[in-house]
C-alpha cells in the first residue's frame, strides 16, 4: 500500500466491483417484467437520478431511471421520472447534494457518473407490496464502484430534528 493509501481504495474497488459483477442478476426480467421474484441486481446501460425537496413541506424524495440491455425493462423504471429509491445512503447523498434551499436536482447518466466519481453502477431493484393491482419496482440498493462512505443521521427518520450527514469519499461534487 502507498502511504497515501491508495492501495487500499484500488484493492476494495477491485473487490467490490468483482462483487457486483459475479453476482449480477441473469434473468433481471423474472422480478421487473414477470414479477415471479422480488430481488434482483442489474447494472444498468444507462442510469439518471432526481432528488427533489419541498422546503414548505418538508417533502424529501429520490428517484432514479435506467436502461438494462435487452428485454429487462420495466416501463416506470425507464421513463424519465423513474422510481422511488428507499436506500439511505443514496437519500442522505441527495439530500447533501440539493443543500439547505431545497429545489429539484435532476442528473442525466454523464452527469450522475461525474457527481459520484464512479466506474461502474450496480442496483439492487425489488418490487413493492401490491397497491393499486401491482408490485411497484423500487430501487433499494445503490452501489458506485469505488464506493461512497456515507454516516446518514437516522433522527429524521425517527421523527427528531433535522438530522446531519457526515460524508467521506469521492461522491462529494
């Protein structure tokens, strides 16, 4: 390892990225086309993110598009509003990136790669309980390659304060 620690970050980026690509979903249409699952990981072709925050309501939300190759998609997930994203992680880095005025951030596929630094997108996509006569697809994973270290402060989700994030990483533009 250098004394900057550089190989450590090369040795986990290897790693993880290893990860998400042996473990990659090889019938991601079985959970987003058949629904017959609920579970599955995909990288997509093409990726796009908003995060919008209503400051007079207090109304937070994330959202991401994509494109897989092939026959995999689902039709919410590939139109330019796309899903709800429920991971944490990816909530607080959206919150840190729209800052305290609140407003819309909407980031095409260059520009989400460039923000997070990374190489490569992996999502974990499962589907919803059933509401309104279907399973809903969502976006309950995200994972750049090299990773993001984020420390969210759960007390907004437990109805106390604002909250804080503490951000380390390449994800910070």
């Amino acid at each position: 390892m250098s004394a900057t620690g550089r190989g450590c970050c090369a040795a986990w980026r290897g790693k993880s990225g290893r990860f998400f690509a042996k473990y990659l979903d090889r019938a991601p249409e079985d959970v987003l086309v058949h629904q017959t699952r609920s579970l599955c990981l995909v990288q997509p072709e093409q990726a796009w993110a908003q995060f919008s925050l209503d400051t007079y309501s207090g109304k937070y939300e994330a959202r991401m598009g994509f494109l897989l190759a092939g026959d995999a998609n689902h039709r919410r997930a590939a139109s330019q509003r796309g899903i709800a994203v429920t991971d944490l992680k990816w909530q607080a880095l959206g919150r840190a990136w729209l800052g305290e005025p609140g407003g819309r951030l909407m980031l095409d596929h260059d520009a989400l790669f460039e923000r997070l630094n990374a190489e490569a997108l992996y999502l974990a996509i499962g589907l919803s309980r059933s509401w309104q006569g279907e399973y809903w697809p969502l976006v309950v994973g995200v994972h750049a390659v090299p990773d993001l270290t984020l420390t969210p402060d759960p007390s907004p989700l437990q109805g106390e304060g604002s909250g804080s994030l503490s951000l380390s990483g390449r994800g910070l533009r």
